[in-house]
C-alpha cells in the first residue's frame, strides 16, 4: 500500500509558530494535543492539572518557537520535552502547595529538622533508623528530595556536589532504605 500523505513536519511547523503564524499552532495541537494532553496526565494524575499543563506548554511553545535549536534535538523533542518539564513543575509545586497547606512542612533546611518532618509524616521510627544508617550527604540528598521537594539540580546545587553525584547519592540510598525496611 502506497501512502501520500506526508509525515508531520515539526521543525517547519515550530519555524512558522516563531514567524507567528497562528495556523502553525493549530496544526501542532491538532496533530499533538491529544498525546500530549496523554503524557500530562501520566505525570500529574489529574485531569485538571493536565489540561492546564498543555495550554501552559502550548503558550511556551509559541512564545518560544524561535529558541528551537534543531541541533540540540528533534523538534517533537522539544515540544514534549517542555510539556514534560512544566508537569514535573507542576507536581513540584503542588506537593509544596499541600505541605504548606497542611502545616506539614515549615523551614526544613537542616538535616535534623528534615528528618524529624520525615519521621512525623511517615510515624515510621524504621524509617528513621534506616535513614540514619544513610551517610550525612545522602540522607540530605533524600530529605531535601522527599521532605523538600527538591530536584536532583537544586540539591546539586544546595549541597555544592556534581549533578551525577548527587543521582548516585539518591540512587544507592532509595536501595539501601528499601533493603533496610524490606
């Protein structure tokens, strides 16, 4: 079977999104929204949520269609790639919003106070002996994750270690909290 429909064409699309050509738009989000309104919800877990999370990322999509580098990446890439990051945000700041909402979470900024906040939440003292078990640098790198809602960057930056450190910290420590309360 012969097919004559061309495949998609992304990066020309987001080229005349960036000459302001509405219709460009509307092609993207009549060939994409669904699946990305699909990613959306996969991440927030909210139809809601979701919904805004595409207008938002179809809002940056325009107004940043001309900082596409095709260099960097496939443009349909791209566009998920920033759907993805404003649900991460999105997550972020809800679970932040909650907490405070709660009373649950006041400055948590030392390690001690991080993981006494974890211990009261969970009500779990296996938890907090297993924590303790962590070396110093890895259990601020799980409070800071789980108690503050931090990403592996702003820990990086928070503890001043390499982003790939910090990764290794959290990797080994969420096993080693596993195999400790397994």
């Amino acid at each position: 079977m012969n097919s004559s429909v061309a495949p998609f064409d992304f990066q020309q699309c987001l080229h005349a999104c960036a000459q302001g050509e509405r219709r460009a738009l509307q092609a993207l989000y009549d060939h994409e929204g669904a699946r990305l309104l699909g990613v959306a919800r996969r991440i927030a877990r909210d139809d809601a949520m979701a919904e805004d999370i595409v207008h938002d990322a179809f809002i940056r999509i325009w107004t940043g269609a001309a900082s596409y580098d095709p260099t960097r990446g496939s443009a349909r890439g791209w566009i998920y790639s920033i759907t993805r990051h404003l649900a991460l945000n999105a997550i972020r700041a809800r679970r932040r919003e909650t907490l405070l909402e709660e009373g649950e979470l006041e400055a948590a900024h030392g390690l001690d106070q991080g993981v006494e906040q974890l211990h009261s939440w969970s009500g779990s003292a296996r938890l907090y002996r297993c924590l303790e078990r962590l070396q110093p640098a890895a259990q601020r790198c799980i409070v800071h994750a789980y108690v503050d809602g931090c990403s592996h960057a702003e820990i990086a930056g928070l503890l001043g270690a390499p982003l790939g450190t910090v990764k290794a910290w959290i990797k080994r420590s969420l096993t080693a909290l596993r195999e400790c309360l397994g």
